[in-house]
C-alpha cells in the first residue's frame, strides 16, 4: 500500500491508566465514483489505490461487463471512468436487474443465488487441482506476512490469490473487503487471467454472500477465511460447487461445501 | 435472537491433526427488499428479524424519510412495504441524490460529508452529559455479556446502545454491522425516541463513514468500537463534533475527536 492509504490523526490514547496525546494512523477511505462514459453505476467507499482495477473487478463481478469489453479506465483522484470498447452496449437491464437502488454491504441489488445464474455462471469445475492441506493451513501466516498496512492501522481487510501448491500470485487491500476481492479480480480480468482456476483465495475476516459470489464470478474454486462464514455464503457456495473454507488457522479449519478439493494426511 | 437467526450446517473440522463430521452453527443472511409502496429502494443482506426496524431506521438514517413521516410497515418474510403518512410524498430527488446506483458496504451513494449537511444534519451539541472513563471502559464486556450469537456463530456484528451512566438501552445484531445500527435507530425512530441524546453507541468490528453518518442522523453525541475507524470516519466525526473512540477495551481506548466528553481520574 502506497503513503495515501495510511493518515495521521492526534488522538488521546489511554494505556492502562496513563492518558497520552499522541498521533496514530488510520486507514484513509474515501468514496470512488465508478461510471460508464456518463452514467455513474455506483459510488463505493474504498481505500484509494488501484482504482481501475477496483472498476473493472467491481463491473465484471457485478454482471455489468464481460471479459474484453472494457476499451479503457480513466481515474482521477475519486473518479473512474470506464469506456467500452468499441461496439459494446451497456445494456440497462443488466444494471437495473443487478443493482436497482442498492443498499449497502453484501448486496448491490443481486438479492438472490438466482441473480448469480442469470449472470450466466456455471458450477465450479470439481476436478480443479486439489489443495493439500498442509498448503491450506500455511495460507493465513502468509497472507499475514505479506499484509504491510493492516499491523499498523488495524483497519484494513486483505485478500490473497495463491497457486494451489502455497505461492501468493497476487495481494490486495483495502478497507472494505469486497474493494479488496474487486482489485484482485479486476487484476486478473484486465490481465485477461479469467477464471481463475486452480487458485485459492484467502480473505480477512467473515465471509459473507458478496464474497462468494464476487469469487464465483472470478472463476475461484476454493475460499478460506480467517473467519466465519454467513447462512447465504454457505448455500451459495453449496449451489456453485465452491470450496468453502472457514476459521483458518494455523492447526485449525472449518470446511462448509466440497470438501474433496482438500486432501491431507487427516483424510 | 431467534432461533431462526442460526441455521446448522454439517462441516468438516479440522482440530489440532484430528479430522471430524461435525454439525455447525452459522448465522443467517437473507435479503431484505425494502419498498416504499410500490417503488422497491434498497435490498440489503441482513439476518431475518426486526426487519421493520430495519426498514425504518435504514430509511431515516440514508435521509429518505424524517420523523414521522411513517404510517405502517408490513413485513413478510424477505420483504418490507413502508406505507408512508397521509400527505407525506417521497421526493425523488432525495432517493437520487443519496442513492444513485450504489455499491456496497458503507455508502449508499452519500458520497461524502456534504451530504449528510444537505440532509439537514447539525452539529452535534457540546453540552451533553460526558461519559466517565470508568463507564467507557466497561462496555465492551457488557456489550459481549449482551450478545447471544456471536459466541455461538462467530458471525454476528452487534450495537448497544448505553446510557451516559453505563446502562444498555437496547441491543441489536445482524451480519452486517450497519444493519445492526439500523435496526437501533429504526427502534428508536418507531417509538418516537429521536435525537438520542445523553447516549453512547458501541459497536463491535471497525467503523467506517457509514457507521459514523447514521450515528449522526440519529443525534449520538458519543460513538465507540473495540475496533478501528477509517479515515472518513475521523473527518465526519470531527465535522459535526462526535465523540469517537476507538480499540476500546477494559484498561484502553483511542478518542479521535472531541475528548471533552469524557471524563475520568486519568485527566
């Protein structure tokens, strides 16, 4: 993460009974505006850093645009504008269908699995390379290492693209962690990479409906957290054929849906 | 919460080398459409119940409606139908201008300080009761001792809501952090409670903007998590002068702004 996503504020710190004035850092976020030529599709609240790639994984995740359509990403501070390229329509029902006024976390309007489907995304291929689990449990030491902002902020999410023998191929960060899983695909969707087969991505934090299905979308087979998973993320996981790994740890994990793609000693 | 807030799901577990078919309790997260009349304006992903809370508090906090302004909300199981008060009509400016086609957590289209000033928000008053350290420092644990599910799911955000006297005043959880905030202050505007003056709202998890702007829209002088604030969080809570404190445990906190309001040995 790059200075502008770490400010410096003056707090009044309390430390087992002593009270200092003293500076501490947080997480900067700020809103990004995301359109299409003129048409704003949506405002997110993001840490900034890796906008085009924000607008791209977070147009392709939502269902708005398909790998190859986007011709070219134009940021300014808090501003991504994308073009199409040339002969692509943006067809309004697709937003309207994804997105028609949204709430907040999780959501933008795909109330459903169904939403998932009609987007045209098929079940996880099962015969992807398994993970052993020996890889599985070394991933959240990893990606703790490779965080620099998090231990000096303590707010902000990560998300990490690993080979299906350990490797981290790709890190992102961000103060909200679908931000975060949208740079990483959009990476991936700008580099042409899609799906991502035979990768695991591990995330901070709880997995929620969002993040199965921005992962679904990505083409990722397998998902692990640090944390809990939610109802929705189970069921949506359960549909897609998805690898749904929870309270990862270093001797510990949860396994929610498809559990052959682990194979370990245990087994 | 219900029992309906928790679904058990068959896992596998991993434990320290031993490999187990388990049950496990996850926390339910469903969609909640949330119309008025006949205009659908936000789908939020939420754990089922006080979904008319939920509706009322997610309407007046994004500044959709004003006190008052709701005569009935009726719920079924995914969906909420606000009906507003006779003579009350929906400006759709105010949807556009809040809303237009929103991403996810934490933003709902009101993009930055200036709108929560164009929803008619003041300065918070400096003249409130202040907090004692003391009371500050217990919450956490009575915030912990309050929660149901968390413990049990790993997977629930929660809110109390306390006196300046350290006594809660109302709890509510859900997946998503800004439901649970919702869901509080929507209590709160449904028995005509607004402003919540004298109180102070604790929060589990980070705050963003998003948390920081309802807490404003429903008049909280004083608002603390066990976790980080962003940035945006910082500069809102010091526009319209709130208390914020974050890391908050039993012999520590952070105040990022206006530590005039609270008070103890320390200083």
């Amino acid at each position: 993460m790059s200075a502008g996503s770490i400010l410096t504020v003056p707090i009044r710190r309390l430390t087992s009974g002593v009270l200092t004035e003293e500076q501490d850092l947080v997480a900067v976020e700020e809103p990004l505006q995301i359109s299409i030529g003129s048409r704003n599709i949506a405002i997110t609240m993001r840490t900034p850093g890796q906008d085009a790639e924000l607008a791209a994984g977070f147009l392709f995740t939502e269902g708005i645009v398909k790998p190859g359509e986007i011709e070219n990403i134009s940021c300014t501070r808090n501003t991504a504008v994308v073009t199409l390229a040339h002969g692509v329509e943006l067809d309004p029902t697709r937003i309207e269908r994804n997105f028609y006024v949204s709430s907040s976390c999780g959501v933008c309007g795909k109330a459903s699995i169904e939403a998932i489907e009609s987007a045209g995304c098929a079940t996880l291929p099962v015969d992807e390379p398994p993970v052993s689990e020996a890889v599985l449990l070394s991933l959240p030491a990893k990606l703790r290492e490779a965080q620099r902002v998090f231990d000096r902020t303590g707010g902000i999410h990560a998300c990490g693209l690993f080979s299906s023998s350990g490797e981290l191929v790709l890190l992102r960060e961000d103060v909200g962690r679908h931000n975060a899983v949208d740079k990483l695909i959009g990476r991936a969707y700008l580099d042409n990479l899609l799906p991502l087969s035979g990768k695991v991505l591990m995330v901070s934090g709880r997995t929620s409906f969002e993040l199965v299905q921005k992962s679904v979308m990505g083409g990722i087979a397998v998902l692990a957290s640090v944390g809990a998973p939610s109802s929705l993320a189970v069921k949506t996981a359960l549909r897609f054929g998805m690898t749904l790994v929870g309270f990862l740890n270093k001797d510990r994990y949860n396994i929610y849906t498809a559990p052959s793609r682990v194979i370990g000693e245990a087994v």
